[in-house]
C-alpha cells in the first residue's frame, strides 16, 4: 500500500507539519508507505510527482485552504480532511481512507 498526502494551513506553520508528522507516525505504525508534501510558509516541500501518483493506492488532503495542484490528483481515490484532523488522530484518518479504499 502506498499513500500520498498533502498538508496545509492557512499561515503554514506549525499544524501544517505537525500533521505531516502524524501522518507519516500513523503509517508508519500500520506497514503503510506514504510521502507528504506540505505547503507551508517556506513554500512547497517534498512535492508529489506523477510517479508518486501514478503508483498511489489513494490520496490524503488535510488542508484548511486550497492547496496549489489538486488537480493531480484526479485518477487517485481522494479524501478531504481539515489540517486539525490528523493531528488529533493520523491513524483514524488514514482507516477511513483505506475503509473507503476497500
């Protein structure tokens, strides 16, 4: 299983990567690989690329604003979370993700 997740806040700061960091813990802990990009203050860090998506099971988006190239996203399993989500619980979102995924 292979998850890609984007995160972002609106002045993309502390929760942006406090739940980039959630999410990687939580996947971590379930056997899943998964890449995060985060678009913060200092701009985007640790992008997706096509090949990132092109191998993707599905696609977490925990962002309280819009975030730059959704449209990516379009052939991958897709669910929408607020950036609060995953910081209280990564491993709940990333279930109802792979519930969702079957």
């Amino acid at each position: 299983m292979y998850l890609v997740a984007v995160c972002s806040c609106p002045v993309g700061i502390a929760h942006t990567y406090m739940a980039a960091a959630n999410l990687k813990k939580a996947a971590k802990k379930k056997g899943i690989e998964i890449k995060v990009e985060t678009q913060g203050a200092t701009g985007v860090e640790d992008e997706i690329t096509k090949e990132d998506i092109a191998r993707a099971d599905g696609a977490i988006i925990a962002s309280d604003v819009k975030i730059k190239g959704m449209d990516r996203f379009e052939s991958v399993p897709t669910m929408s979370f607020k950036v609060s989500e995953p910081i209280k619980n990564a491993e709940a979102v990333i279930e109802e993700l792979m519930e969702a995924l079957g």
